[in-house]
C-alpha cells in the first residue's frame, strides 16, 4: 500500500507500526529499510490549542536526518 508522509512524499510497500488509536491526529509507518515516517490521518481531529487542522509540510522543510534508518533502542 502507498501512504503520503506529512511533507508530502510517498512510500511504497510501508507497514503502519503504530496501533490505529495510538495517536489522534497522525499514524506511524516503516519502510523496507526501516525508516521511520509520520502520516497525517485522512480527518485528523482539531488541536487542543486552536480550530484548524493539521496541514501537509512543505517538502523543503524536513529535518536534516528525515531519511536515516530507524534504530531502536535495545534496553
């Protein structure tokens, strides 16, 4: 299945990790190479703070390790 990530970029062949209720607004997947990846849910409730909902970020503004493998802590 193919998911669009919150800056807009699309996975392919991606497993949601988190549980479906985990979280209200976004869901979490992983890819093949194991890298991590948030998704905005398709009507994600308002925040807390405001009225408006959570918006796509644009493509030029992810942080500088968006594409590092996920490495799980071992303890």
């Amino acid at each position: 299945m193919t998911y669009t990530d919150i800056y807009g970029f699309k996975h392919e062949n991606a497993t949601v990790i988190s549980k479906e209720d985990e979280f209200h607004r976004i869901f979490i997947i992983e890819d093949e190479q194991h890298r991590r990846f948030e998704c905005l849910k398709e009507n994600p409730e308002p925040t807390h703070k405001g009225p408006s909902h959570w918006k796509l970020s644009s493509r030029d503004t992810p942080p500088d390790n968006y594409w590092d493998v996920f490495e799980p802590n071992d303890n």
